[in-house]
C-alpha cells in the first residue's frame, strides 16, 4: 500500500473525506487507509460507511484496528484513541 493511499480524517466535514476515498480507488488504489484520532474517530467510520453504501459498492472494510497514541502537549504526555480502518476491492 502506498502512503498516498491513506486518508487522515480530522474536522472538516465527511463528504470531503468521502470525495477523497472514492478519488483514491478511481485512481487505481487496491486498498485506501482511513486514519482518525481522538474525536474524527466518529467521522472516519462515517466516511468508510458513506464510501461503501454510496459510491463504491464492490469495497469491503478489509480490517479495523484501533489503538491509543502517546502525545506531547504543553501539559505533558496525553494518551489519544486512533483507529485505522482499511476499505478494500
């Protein structure tokens, strides 16, 4: 899987996240990357759910992993849910 084949989901609204998958398997992507942390968690599975039901019916959610991320801030180290769903033909 090539890193251009992934999509981070943060705020912006999920039809540009969606517009993003659908380009990503147009442009011959056998497996595109949903990755979202902390609250975008809700908006990555929106976009995966949104790209299959809508717009491409022949990928399947291949795997979803999730898992907690160690971040620095200025308050010191804070732990942040990530999940990483894989969308696939």
């Amino acid at each position: 899987m090539a890193e251009n084949d992934v999509v981070f989901v943060g705020s912006k609204p999920v039809m540009n996240y969606v517009l993003a998958v659908v380009t990503q398997f147009h442009n011959g992507a056998k497996d595109v990357r949903i990755m979202a942390r902390g609250q975008a968690i809700s908006r990555a599975v929106d976009v995966a759910e949104v790209s299959r039901s809508r717009f491409l019916a022949d990928v399947t959610v291949k795997s979803i992993s999730i898992s907690t991320e160690v971040l620095n801030t200025e308050r010191g180290e804070t732990n942040v849910s990530a999940i990483e769903i894989v969308l696939g033909k």
